[in-house]
C-alpha cells in the first residue's frame, strides 16, 4: 500500500504518525520470555506537556527462537487482530536482553536487535556484529486514511471473492532499509521476475492462473542477499512495496492498530529457511511411490474406467513408468462437487476398479474442494449442522461460481471438519491413496465463521485449515511418511503438508517460464516439495512444447501429466514424444536413491529439494538473477528449454562440470549457449559429486541398496561419503574415492 506522494509528501487524505525516538525502554517479561518494550512517542518529547494528548507506538522485542527476532509494532494495545501464523516450533528463554542509559540490546545466537534511547528514532539488526537491516526515521508509522484518500486499501485479488466490506481506515507499517546490491526473494508464488525489488506485492490469495499478478500462494516471508528473513506474522493482507515506494527500503504494512514481524538470521539463505521452518514447521517426509509419475485423466474430457484402463495398458506397453492415476472433477457427478461419491453412470463398480489399479502397483489420487455444491445430498445436511459458512443475518454463504448454489465447508467448527474428513477416510478406507486438494483461494469476505475469526484474516488461513483436514486424515489412515497432497493454495506454514503445484498455466513456453519463476519464489519462501501441470492445464500444447515440458516436469520432486480440455498421454502428440517421457521417466527412476535422500534431508533442515541458483551459490553473484535454472538437490544443475529449436542459455558456476546425460566436461565461471534435441537439456553435475546411482528404471519405490552403484564425477579430491536411504527406512553410509571418476 503506498502512502506517500514522493519523498516530501503523503498522498491526499493521508495521515502518518511515526514513532520519532525511544522515549521509554526497559527490559520486560514476554510471553517469550526476557524482552525489551520501547515507547516511541509520535513527537519528539522535549518537555512534559509534550507528553500529553500525544500517541505513542509500544514496540515489543522478544524472541520466539534462537536467531529470530520478534518486532511487535502497536498504536492501541487493545485492538490487536487476532490470528496469527501457528508457531510450532516456537520456544521461550531464547534471548538475553541488556538495557543502559544508551540503549536496549536484546541478543539471540548470533542476530542482535538494538533500539537507541531518544531521537531519532534507530531500531537496528545485526549478525556476528555485521549490519543486516535497520528500521530509522519515518520507518515505523501509524497511518490513517479519510474517507476521499486517494489511496486503495480495499481488499486485492480476484474481484469476485466475496461482496464488499468496509474499507480500511487505520495501517501499521514498518520500513526495513535496502542496502546497496540488496536483492530480496521470496514471498510465496510469483510468476513475475524472481528478484522482487521494484516491485509491490499483495499477500492475498487469489485463483488468478500463472499469467497474472495474483497467487495462489502467498507467503508474508521475504529472503535478503544480505543474510536474513523477514516473516510479517500476520494472515490477513500484507502490502509489500519493496524499493517501489522507498527505493531505499522495503515497507509492509497491515490494516489495524498492530504489526508483528521477525527478522531470522542466516547468514546463508539456508540457515534462513531452517530456521524459519523450524518456526513455522519442516515438510515432512513424502512416501518414495509419490515421486513417481502421475497420470491424470484431465479435467473436461470424457472418461470412464475403460478409458483409464487404457491408458495404463498403453504407458506400460510403452515402457512409460507410471506411479499414482489421478481422477480430476468428473470422478463426482456434475454439479454435485463435492458429495465424495463416485458417479455410477461412468464408474458403476469403484470398489473393484480400486482394486483392479492395485493390482497393478498404482496409487489413486481423487481430486476434492472445500465446497458442497447446492444439488449435492451433503448440502441440506452440512447447512441444518451448521457446517457451512453463514452470512451476519444467519443465512448460509452460496454463489453460482464453480458449482450452482455451492456452499463453503466452516473447518473452524471442529464438528463441520470431523464430519467432511469422515467422508475422506470412507474413501481412503475404499482404496484412496491421496488427494488433490484443489481451490482454497476464493474465500468470501462477507461471512461469520463458527469460531468469531474475523473474514479477511480467514481469507488467506482458510487453505490452512483445508488442507490440513485432509493431510490429517492421511497421517492417522495411512501413517506418517505415507500421507501426500497435491495442493494448490497455501500460506506461510503450508509447507507442512505437501506436495503443492503451480496452478493453472497455459500450454506455451512462456507459461513454462512463468511456472518455473513461481516454483523458484515458492522454495525461497520454504516449501521443499513442488510440482506443475506437464505441458501446460490451459489449451492443448504443441508437441514441442510437450516435449520440453516433459524433460523440465519429470526433474523435479513431483511430475504429472495433466491438463484442461485435452489428455495428457504422450502419444497423443507424436511418437518422439513417447521416446522423450521414456527416457525422462526412466532416468528419474535410476536418481531415486539421491532424490529420496534430498527429501529426507530437507525434512531434517527445511532446504528444499529443488533450489533456486541463488539459494545454492549465494556466494556467486552472476547467479543472483537466474531465473531459468535450478539445481535439483546440490548436485544437479537444469536449464529447462524454452524453444522448439532447442537453443538454451545458461550459467555455470565455477568448476568442471560434467553432462550427465553424455559424459561431456566443461568449465564453468560463466555463460553457455548449447543446442539439445528433445531427448535432451542440460543437465550438468557439479564438481567432486557422487551420485548413488539406483538400479530399476520402472517404479520410484524400489531397494535403492539392491544393485546400487556410486557415480563419480570429476572435479574434487579425496573422498567423500555419500548416505542413501530405503523407503523403508534403512539406512547406508557409503564412502567413495573421488579418483575413481566415471562418466
């Protein structure tokens, strides 16, 4: 939200109290435990009448973890809002705090926070005793709005949410300062450029595609170059103006009379991301099977279990692995989303169709949403229960959105979520493994939930609450280790119940560029696990599209072919394409032991498995803006294609680097151009690595030490021990000779 009209004004209707000097600070008990409270009076108090008729800003240090500051910014102490992020990992006794006639310091690790007494006003972090960020004059402000302020606080995303409410007249914000070369990241999932500065950003979820602005993943966490996080705990709308206000500074700000935010300590973006996974929770363990290949039957296009059967008995006729079928909407008859019952007309004998897919060692994903359509049997039931969120006149929430008359299932009354996961867990008893939780973003305004929450700070927690009904279902049916989504809205915590995917992008190379920019920012905002639609939901793809989608879709955690109005098998498009998600299929297969190692690793630190350039070399500046590459793990370097011809750019880090694919070396410190035919991209393995090299190329869940060999690859010295884990557990502690290099 910006306020201000330049550097010397605020904009009309505007107006801001800052907090002009630490009048007051002293060392207090938090829930925390010892904590530091500053009184910055809005006026430099310079006598005792200033002290009157005169608001302040109570500031409030503490720390929740060790390395993480907690900052919490309030005008009336009174008007807090209520829902914040939950904090699992959260602990109290983390910091020491000393308090003289200078200043308040209050430490934790390695990450000080120190408020100068008087003006003006210096709130200041550092690490190690190096600079991080600082809040100065004019950062933290109370803001209040006239009614004919040329400003729009009013709610973003999409238009359609809900009936209007109220706009908001009373903002706290806060002002970070950007250093020279600061670059900051993150901030859940956005398709638009990678580096965030110049940008404003909305927190507020929104089923807006891949093309757009919106996301259906907004995460309040941003990562700085510099060595530290920042997560506003705050659910509701945040406004992130990152240098696009300030150009010297990052500002967010909230509606009401308070903001809490932390500064996490690095000083890698790793050490960033465990530690804020630590707070907000790690992703757990996925079962080895869901990295396999998921087959879908699409969206709108006809199916029935003899269309099923035939696309399995042609993959496997193919020699095309294939792990989990996924049944979209039309598992359910139309209009009646969701009475979780399988349409007889077109799958007359589910219980047996199960059955029959495992028998033949696939797991089934069906998709859901929270919401019961009107024509659905579940809806009476769920409205007279009072399972359905109400409008303020008692009446029951519906639109025709979606499906007609749908309803949205209350999950803060706990009576209206055991009644939907009871539902669930007839399917998974059935023979349900997992489920796509689609939808979570269009949650209406205009509403009362069970439990008092107030509707716009429901607005983005709401996919919390869903998915986590599910994924518990999941966990208590099918065991920890087990349990698997396919989700597509999450906030700040989301990363917990994995897997998410990108949501809906179109069938071009442009869309296959914007996917990857969201998944790069969704793993700098923490999540470990991602996938995407494999050729694109949104139109029908090219076979060149296809083609490079599918080489880019099956290097990554989780891979699915899926789409909109068309199927998703390869030889739909043409016999190469076959060939391709063979070879890619297969070769995922064979980096099962190292890419079920990452995701074990990445339950343990919170790193996600697939990696940013600039979380993996933070060091390497030429890798700060790469936004068409990633590694997979430490050890693999992708540069997707994004052309039919298959000409590519990318960067190579320092070192000799070996193609994985044909054995080639090259010398990295700088950018290639390279060729690659559809059966290829480049693929590269970093210097010294050791990948265990798994020996069935037909199922993701296999005994990785069966037949297992170490690939060795040039560029390092001595040895080096390498640690690969079954999916039932075991675990073995290898050591290679990097002398002993392989091609």
């Amino acid at each position: 939200m910006k306020f201000t009209d330049g550097f010397w004004q605020l904009r009309p209707g505007v107006t801001a109290l800052y907090g002009q000097e630490a009048f007051d600070v002293r060392e207090v008990e938090t829930a925390d435990g010892a904590g530091i409270r500053v009184l910055a009076p809005t006026k430099t108090i310079e006598r005792r009448g200033d002290t009157l008729n005169r608001p302040v800003l109570t500031v409030t240090l503490s720390s929740p973890l060790e390395g993480v500051v907690r900052v919490r910014i309030e005008h009336h102490t009174g008007g807090g809002r209520g829902l914040t992020f939950a904090l699992p990992g959260a602990t109290d006794a983390a910091a020491t705090v000393a308090v003289d006639d200078e200043a308040g310091a209050l430490c934790t690790g390695a990450l000080e926070a120190r408020v100068r007494r008087g003006a003006p006003w210096s709130l200041a972090f550092s690490s190690g005793g190096r600079p991080l960020t600082a809040s100065g004059p004019k950062a933290q402000g109370y803001i209040t709005l006239a009614p004919d302020a040329q400003v729009d606080p009013g709610i973003v995303g999409n238009a359609r949410t809900g009936s209007p409410v109220g706009r908001p007249r009373a903002f706290v914000h806060e002002q970070l300062e950007l250093g020279v070369g600061e670059l900051v990241y993150g901030l859940g999932e956005r398709f638009g450029p990678f580096v965030k500065n110049g940008q404003t950003v909305d927190i507020w979820n929104a089923d807006g595609g891949t093309s757009s602005e919106q996301a259906y993943k907004n995460v309040p966490l941003y990562l700085s170059n510099r060595g530290y996080g920042v997560l506003v705990n705050d659910p509701g709308h945040v406004s992130f103006e990152i240098g696009s206000e300030a150009v010297e500074r990052v500002q967010f700000s909230v509606p009401g009379e308070a903001l809490e935010y932390f500064v996490i300590d690095g000083p890698t973006p790793k050490d960033v991301l465990a530690r804020y996974t630590a707070l907000t929770g790690r992703p757990p363990v996925v079962p080895a099977w869901s990295y396999g290949l998921w087959l879908s039957t699409s969206f709108t296009t006809d199916y029935d279990e003899a269309t099923v059967t035939s696309f399995i008995d042609e993959m496997a006729r193919r020699e095309l692995p294939v792990s989990v079928f996924h049944f979209d909407c039309f598992w359910m008859r139309e209009f009646q989303w969701c009475d979780f019952e399988w349409d007889a007309r077109v799958f007359p004998d589910p219980d047996g169709m199960l059955e029959r897919l495992h028998a033949r060692d696939l797991r089934v994903s069906v998709w859901i949403n929270p919401y019961i359509g009107q024509a659905s049997p579940l809806f009476a039931e769920a409205a007279e229960r009072g399972y359905l969120v109400r409008r303020a006149d008692g009446s029951v929430w519906q639109w025709d959105l979606w499906q007609a008359g749908m309803g949205l299932v209350d999950f803060t009354n706990p009576d209206a979520t055991r009644w939907y996961q009871d539902h669930l867990r007839r399917l998974v008893r059935q023979g349900v493994d997992c489920f796509k939780t689609d939808f979570g973003e269009r949650i209406p305004l205009d509403v009362v939930y069970a439990d008092g929450s107030a509707p716009d700070r429901m607005h983005n927690l709401y996919t919390e609450l869903y998915n986590r009904a599910v994924y518990d279902v999941l966990v208590a049916e099918r065991g920890e280790g087990e349990a698997v989504l396919f989700a597509r809205s999450a906030t700040a915590g989301g990363q917990s119940m994995p897997v998410h995917w990108g949501g809906d992008s179109t069938s071009t190379f442009v869309s296959m560029a914007e996917t990857l920019r969201g998944g790069l920012s969704l793993a700098m905002s923490g999540f470990a696990h991602w996938s995407h639609d494999i050729g694109g939901f949104e139109g029908t793809p090219d076979a060149a599209v296809f083609k490079r989608w599918t080489a880019f879709g099956l290097l990554g955690t989780h891979s699915r072919f899926h789409g909109s109005e068309s199927y998703r098998v390869p030889w739909q498009f043409d016999d190469e394409a076959v060939e391709v998600t063979r070879r890619f299929t297969q070769l995922k297969m064979r980096l099962m032991p190292y890419l079920f190692q990452r995701g074990l690793e990445a339950a343990a630190s919170g790193v996600p498995v697939m990696r940013p350039m600039a979380l993996e070399f933070p060091d390497d500046p030429a890798a700060a803006h790469l936004d068409r590459q990633y590694m997979l793990g430490p050890e693999l370097l992708v540069a997707p294609v994004f052309s039919a011809e298959g000409d590519v750019e990318f960067y190579v880090p320092a070192g000799e680097w070996t193609h994985l694919l044909t054995g080639e070396t090259v010398t990295g410190g700088g950018w290639r151009r390279e060729r690659h035919g559809f059966d290829s991209l480049p693929l590269y393995v970093r210097p010294g690595a050791v990948l265990p090299w798994g020996a069935r190329s037909d199922r993701p869940d296999y005994d990785y030490l069966d037949g297992l060999s170490l690939r060795v690859f040039p560029g390092g010295e001595g040895t080096r021990e390498v640690i690969v884990t079954t999916p039932d557990g075991r675990s073995t502690v290898l050591t290679a000779n990097l002398s002993e290099v392989t091609r």
